[in-house]
C-alpha cells in the first residue's frame, strides 16, 4: 500500500486506471491550492520540517523533511482493504461491507461525509493568522502540519465525493471551498468552525477538544459499511492522534509555566510575569469544551438512529460492545430538561447514540484536567481545573436555552448574565492573551506564557530550525 508520488495527485487508490476520475480530481486541485493561497496559512515562509504519508502500514509510515508549504503533496490515502470485511452493525450485519454506495443511502451518507468534508478546511481557515504569533519555531511547525493534514483530510473527503457521488459529488467537493468559516452569507456547517482561533491558547484547546470530537466522529465512520469511508477515515485518525498531542501538551505546558511563576512570585496572578492566569485558562476550557459538546448533535436523534440502522455511521468502537449491535429492543438513559430542571429520560437505545458518542468523548477529556491537574499538584499549587457541567453554556441538544453553571446549577437568564464573565472569557481576558502573543521564531526560544516541550519532533532538539521564516 506504498503511494504513488510520481502522480500528480499523490495516492494509493490506482487513480491512473480511472482517467475520468483522475481528470475531475486534477481539475479540482487548483481550486484546491487556490483556496490554500487565499485561506491558507497567512505567515510567509520558505520551508517548514513537515511529515508526510508514504504509506499506510503500521510502522514508519512518514517522511519527514524541509517542504516548502505550498508544494506540500497532498494526496489521497486509504487504509489497506480487507477484502473479508463485514458490516458489525445495523440491519446489514454480517453482509459483505460495500465497495459502492447503495442507492437508498445516497444522500444520508453524502450529508455524512459533507460535514465531515467541511470542518477540515474551516479549522485551516480559523487558524490562518496563529503564525504570526507563535510562540516558537516547534509549535510554528506543529500548526503548520496540523495545516496541511487539515487539508489533507479534505481531499480525502473530496475523492469519496468525486468517486462516488458522481455531478452532484463533484458540486459538493467545489462547495467545500466556497463556505468560509464565520462568513455572514456562507458560513461553515457546525457551529465550533465559525469560531474564532486568535490566540494560541484558543488553538492548544481548539485542538484538545474540537479535534477529539473528530477523533470520536472518524472513529464511528471508521465502523462505516461503505467501505471506502472506513478505510479513509481509519487513516485519517493516525494523522489525528498528532493533532490531539499537540493540544495536550500544549495545554500542558502552558500550565507548566504558568505554576512556575505563581510559585517562583507567590501569588495568583502571574500575568503581569508573563503568564496566563489559571481563571483564564479555565474559562478557555469552559468555552472550548461547551462549543465541542454541541457537535455531537441532538441527544435524541432520528438521523443517527438512520444512520446506524443502515449501517452508515456505527459506535466507538463498534465491535468492542457486548451486544447485538442491532440495538432493536434496548434502550438507552439521556439527558433531559423537565419543568426546567435537569433531568433524564429512558429512550429506545437508537435514538440515543449522539449521547452515547458524547459520552465516550467526555471520558476521553477527563485525562487532559488529570494531566493539568497532576501538574499544578507537583508545583505545590492547591488549585484545580475542572471540566464544567455538559448542561452550561449549550447551544444544541436539550440544554440549549437554559442557563446553568459550569457546577450544573440551573439559574435564571439575568444571573447568568451577570456571572456569565466569570464563566467564559471576558474581552479583558482576550486582551490579556493576545498581549502575551508576541512571536519568537529564532532557533531554541519560546515565549514567556509556556514552558519548552520535552521532546522535539522526529527526534530533533528543541532548538532544530523547524521552519525558516521568510
Ligand atoms: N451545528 O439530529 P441531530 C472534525 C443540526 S470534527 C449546527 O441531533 P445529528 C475536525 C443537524 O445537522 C467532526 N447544526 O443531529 C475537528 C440537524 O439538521 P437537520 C466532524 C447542528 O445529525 C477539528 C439538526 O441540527 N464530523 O473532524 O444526529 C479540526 C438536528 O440534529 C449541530 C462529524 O460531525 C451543530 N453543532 O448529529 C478538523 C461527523 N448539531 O437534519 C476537523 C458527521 C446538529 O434538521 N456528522 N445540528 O437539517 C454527523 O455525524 C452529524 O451530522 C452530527 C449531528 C453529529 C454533526
């Protein structure tokens, strides 16, 4: 499964045996790039020590060197095929997984693959100005790779559209480059990709939070019975897991620093040291967690019981539930509001799967305030992080409406309002962040705000010239 870089469109799908697809896809590549140049990375380089996939095997599947960005070899990579494989789910189970889309679910799965398609570009267009400001030459090179496999990723959604869905594929794949994110007349499909990333602090959460609902979202198209979007996405998540470390230890060594200097000045506010204060990192996590919560859609949802049902769209870890995975006669516990008071309610397990993925998702950020809060207790600090309620500041779901507290405290609309800038970041809080955001970019500096990493990338130091700037 090594990929064929003689190629125009690098790939390991034998795009050159479909001259028609290969056609439709070359004519698609310079909108593509166009799109890059124009909604791209703002901050001109030279060249950036980047990785990219050669093939798709478990083991030393990257190279990694200097590429100039915008010669960066996007391509189309799936993961090997299992010519054996079967549907685990659904009333499909245990029929042979499909090579081509079924007509009857044409369009739930082209939606599918639609969303999915449209938050890679808008996460590269939210970030577009973050290198202005980085805080080293290592994290520069870490957006910039989270960059270009963003965009990756959209091609990997743009081949299923051309490949399978033929003209109105085709129309879907120009549409992807036409929506912007936070545009008045054309704005990106999910709420969280109309947000603004204009710090690097929103960035670490960003990619902590927003890119693990893609791992969790991937993972359940990874169970998919069409194929193709199995293959693609279970490639996709290794690209991911990068993208989510980066988050991590980002977030981790903003901490890091900022105990180092509440404890090396005795106090709680190190901001005027350079730091950003702990209130301020919680209410960044506030907001990037609530905004994340909402992309798991409705907690009763008729779409996702379609989608299972068909066999479009599976669980986490699909194969590793004990059941029938039909899920038929089970039911399922989800969140509620009754007489404004939160609450649960006993539902057919089906139309409760967009809470049993959030849940999932929920487990999975409880180890980033396990890690942040192991770091604050080694500095000596009393101080917690917390994840807040998943009722607070919700736009989609039951909870959208009400107004709770990050403890879970249902209160009125005019106490909230009054409280809401203790909860969530305040323009003074912006302010303070992007006074901090000062760009470093000569070889083994960092900013004031955040601790150096442990390790380089691919076993460089630190100090390596990941990226020359223009
Ligand atoms: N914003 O039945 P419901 C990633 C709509 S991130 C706006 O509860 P469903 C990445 C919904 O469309 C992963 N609208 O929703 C991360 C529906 O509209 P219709 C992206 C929303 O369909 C970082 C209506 O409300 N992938 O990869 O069960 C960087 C009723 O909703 C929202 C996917 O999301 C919202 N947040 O679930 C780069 C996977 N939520 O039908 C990349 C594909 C709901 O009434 N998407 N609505 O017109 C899906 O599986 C589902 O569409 C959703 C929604 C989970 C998003």
């Amino acid at each position: 499964m090594s990929i064929d870089y003689a190629e125009r469109i690098p790939n390991n799908v034998d795009l050159h045996e479909d001259r028609r697809l290969q056609r439709a896809l070359e004519s698609w590549q310079p909108s593509f790039l166009g799109w890059w140049q124009t909604m791209g990375p703002t901050l001109p380089t030279e060249d950036v020590y980047l990785r990219t996939a050669m093939n798709v095997g478990r083991e030393g599947w990257a190279h990694f060197g200097h590429v100039a960005m915008k010669d960066y070899r996007w391509g189309i990579f799936l993961a090997e095929r299992d010519g054996e494989r079967k549907i685990s789910f659904g009333q499909h189970k245990g029929e042979p997984a499909w090579q081509k889309v079924p007509g009857e679910y044409r369009s739930d799965l082209r939606r599918l693959i639609v969303i999915q398609g449209d938050t890679e570009p808008a996460s590269v267009e939210q970030q577009r100005n973050l290198g202005a400001t980085a805080p080293s030459l290592y994290d520069l090179r870490n957006l910039f790779q989270v960059n270009v496999e963003e965009g990756r990723h959209l091609w990997a959604m743009v081949y299923l559209l051309h490949a399978y869905f033929g003209r109105d594929g085709r129309e879907e794949a120009e549409a992807l480059l036409l929506r912007n994110s936070g545009s008045d007349d054309a704005p990106r499909i999910l709420g969280a990709f109309n947000e603004e990333t204009p710090d690097w602090l929103s960035f670490f959460m960003f990619t902590y939070f927003t890119d693990r609902d893609g791992k969790y979202q991937l993972g359940t198209l990874k169970e998919s019975a069409f194929d193709p979007l199995s293959r693609t996405c279970e490639f996709m998540l290794k690209e991911e897991s990068h993208h989510m470390f980066v988050g991590t230890t980002g977030i981790d060594r903003i901490v890091e620093r900022t105990a180092q200097l509440m404890v090396e000045h005795d106090t709680d506010d190190p901001g005027p040291y350079g730091a950003i204060p702990l209130s301020t990192i919680q209410k960044y996590i506030n907001f990037h967690y609530t905004v994340s919560l909402d992309l798991f859609g409705g907690e009763q949802s008729t779409n996702v019981a379609n989608y299972f049902t068909a066999g479009i769209k599976g669980r986490w870890m699909e194969e590793r539930r004990k059941d029938d995975h039909t899920l038929l006669s089970d039911s399922a516990v989800v969140d509620a509001v009754e007489d404004g008071r939160i609450s649960s309610t006993e539902i057919p397990a089906l139309l409760g799967l967009n809470q049993d993925l959030r849940t999932e998702y929920v487990a999975d950020c409880e180890n980033g305030l396990t890690r942040w809060n192991r770091v604050l207790e080694e500095a000596g600090l009393p101080q917690r992080l917390a994840l807040p309620h998943r009722a607070f500041n919700r736009r989609v779901g039951v909870f959208a409406g009400l107004h709770v507290t990050p403890a879970g405290q249902v209160v009125s609309k005019e106490e909230w309002d009054v409280q809401a800038g203790q909860w969530l970041p305040t323009d003074t809080d912006k302010t303070h962040v992007r006074s901090l955001m000062q760009p470093v970019y000569e070889r083994g500096k960092i900013a004031s705000w955040i601790a150096p990493p442990r390790n380089g990338i691919n076993g460089k130091p630190f100090d390596y010239d990941y990226v020359h700037v223009a």
